[in-house]
C-alpha cells in the first residue's frame, strides 16, 4: 500500500488510515486523519504519472512480442514505471481549498 505525505502538516496519509475520500470533478481527494485537511495529487503530476504508465504497458506489450529486440520493449517498461513513481515522490501533494 503506497503511502502519501499530507501537504499542510506532513503527516504520512494512508490510503486505509486516511479520514476520509472523496471525488471532486474525477479527481480523487483525501483527508488527512491528523489534521483534517482536504489534498490531491497535483495536475502536472498526473498528466506526467499518466505518460509513465503508458510508456510502461506500451514496453509491456512491446516486449511480450519482442518488437524491435528483446531489450528495448522491457527497457520502455521499465523507464516509464521508473517515471511514474519519480512523480508520485517527487511532486508534493495539493492542498485542497474548496469545500
Ligand atoms: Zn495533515
């Protein structure tokens, strides 16, 4: 279970120990269970999470048919998984501010 650093007070928010969920124009929102705030996943993160995701299922399936060789299709696969969780580290979690 991955866990996720709520922005305003630095408590580690599990998704199972967190005090609540909710959706917000398809975006996912999580309360933080120490301080009561509100947060999401930052846009640009997602969109970059997303590009990493693709890129690691395009070399999936690349190198399940072993399309131009047997390295490059793992290879993909494995930059775009390495993308998508530099993301998830690296860009901090967005307070929410709406109700
Ligand atoms: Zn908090």
């Amino acid at each position: 279970m991955k866990t996720l650093q709520c922005p305003a007070c630095g408590h580690k928010v599990n998704l199972k120990q967190a005090g609540a969920t909710k959706k917000v124009n398809g975006i996912f929102m999580l309360q933080c269970a120490n301080c009561q705030q509100w947060s999401h996943e930052s846009r640009n993160a997602a969109v970059v999470k997303n590009l990493g995701l693709m890129l690691m299922i395009t070399g999936s399936v690349m190198g399940y048919f072993q399309l131009g060789g047997i390295i490059t299709g793992p290879l993909i696969a494995v930059i775009g998984g390495l993308i998508a969780v530099a993301t998830l580290l690296a860009v901090p979690r967005v307070v929410y501010t709406g109700t």
